[in-house]
C-alpha cells in the first residue's frame, strides 16, 4: 500500500490502520535483519578461505545469488611477463562465484568453470561482481564480471555450481 504526502492525516488518523501498519513495519523489519545476519554470517564463514586470503583477496559483499570481491594488485599477482597471472584473477572470480552459489545457506559446489580473459592489467584492484543468472533445486548458474577501478572489463567468469542439500555449517572456530 502506497501513502502519498497528502493522504498523511486520513492514514495517521484511522487506527486500525496505524497498528497493521506498525505490526507490518515491525515483521519487514525482523525478515531484512535476519537476512542481513544470515548474510554476515555466510560471509564471515568465506573467511575460513586459506587460499583467497593467502592470494589477498577480501570479499565485500554478498547478498542472495549475489556477491562482490576484490584484490589489490602486488607484484606476487604478476608472472613473467609483468601482468596479473591468470590464476589470481580465476581465484578472484572464484571466491565471488563460491560465496553467491552458497548465499541461499545451502552447501554449493563448482561442477563446471571458464574464463575468458579480455585484457591484460598490471596494477591496481580488481573487482569481481557474482550474480545469479539461473537456480533450481539441484544447479545454479552465475556470472562472474571481473573489471578494474576504471570499470573496464578484464575477464569474464561463468560457473555452475551443484546444489546439495546440507547447510552450510556457519559455526566455524
């Protein structure tokens, strides 16, 4: 229900209406915190990734069939030839793809991955942007835009991911 400015006093005025109202505001209130704690939670257990934090990488956010992770580049990302190794940027993309196929709370496993990689970066930060493309009971399909600060393009992930059935276990030591 929409309440525009000028029917304030006839809204503020019935009370049947100001205690659904306020019970409504109080259960959409519960749900957003309990899914904003669900998501604190998923995202502190992508903490426990030994290898995303040996590569520095930090994941930013994750919300459902969502997530968004970044690296600063240092010169152990670089290989031979003074540009960021595919492997991190695939490890980048990686942990975006792991914490948005997991954010629905149940355990989410790659079964297929492939990158193309667009162009070649040798500083900065890269960021990777997970988003859901498909999901039913069993698989799920993401895609993974990986771009620099300047918001250019520098790979592009896909990964599908089977769905089990166990929880993810959040309480981790």
């Amino acid at each position: 229900m929409i309440f525009i400015e000028k029917d304030k006093r006839a809204y503020t005025q019935n009370p049947l209406i100001r205690k659904l109202s306020g019970k409504l505001f109080r259960v959409i209130n519960l749900i957003f915190e309990y899914g904003n704690s669900e998501m604190k939670n998923i995202k502190k257990f992508f903490k426990n990734d030994k290898f995303a934090k040996h590569v520095g990488i930090e994941l930013l956010e994750v919300s459902e069939g969502r997530a968004k992770a970044k690296l600063e580049i240092k010169k152990e990302h670089l290989n031979g030839v003074k540009i960021v190794h595919g492997g991190a940027i695939f490890t980048l993309a990686d942990l975006a793809f792991a914490a948005a196929s997991n954010s629905h709370g149940t355990v989410a496993l790659a079964i297929n991955a492939n990158i193309s990689y667009l162009k070649a970066v040798s500083k900065g930060t890269l960021i990777a942007e997970a988003k859901e493309v498909s999901k039913n009971p069993k698989l799920a399909t993401y895609s993974i835009l990986i771009t620099n600060e300047g918001g250019d393009t520098i790979a592009i992930f896909q990964g599908t991911a089977y769905r089990k059935k166990d929880k993810i276990p959040l309480q981790q030591e």
